[in-house]
C-alpha cells in the first residue's frame, strides 16, 4: 500500500512541477518534476517486481 501511495504522490507531484514550469518558467520546477517523473517510473518496476515475488504470500 505504501508503495502505491508513493507512486501516485509522485507521479501527481511530477505533473504539477512540469505544468508549473510552464507558466513560471523556472528551472528547478522542471527538474524536480522530471526527477520525480523518473523516480515514479523507477517505483512502478519495483513494485512489478516485488508482487512477482511474494505472489505466493495470500494477504498481498
């Protein structure tokens, strides 16, 4: 559960920074959401891969 959270905190805090970038124009802005973007992809392989592992455990 914990880790879904994080994907969707990230991917949303992602969008926002990216979107805000364009009507600010601020560097940094741009660079977290792309850096947030990243780890929201990074964070989705994870979790593929630890439900893949403890597909055998019956409360996940």
């Amino acid at each position: 559960m914990f880790i879904i959270l994080s994907i969707l905190f990230s991917l949303v805090f992602g969008i926002w920074a990216v979107l805000s970038y364009g009507s600010s124009e601020k560097t940094a802005e741009l660079v977290l959401g792309i850096i947030s973007l990243v780890g929201t992809v990074g964070m989705s392989i994870y979790l593929f891969f630890f439900l893949k592992k403890f597909k055998h455990v019956s409360y996940l």
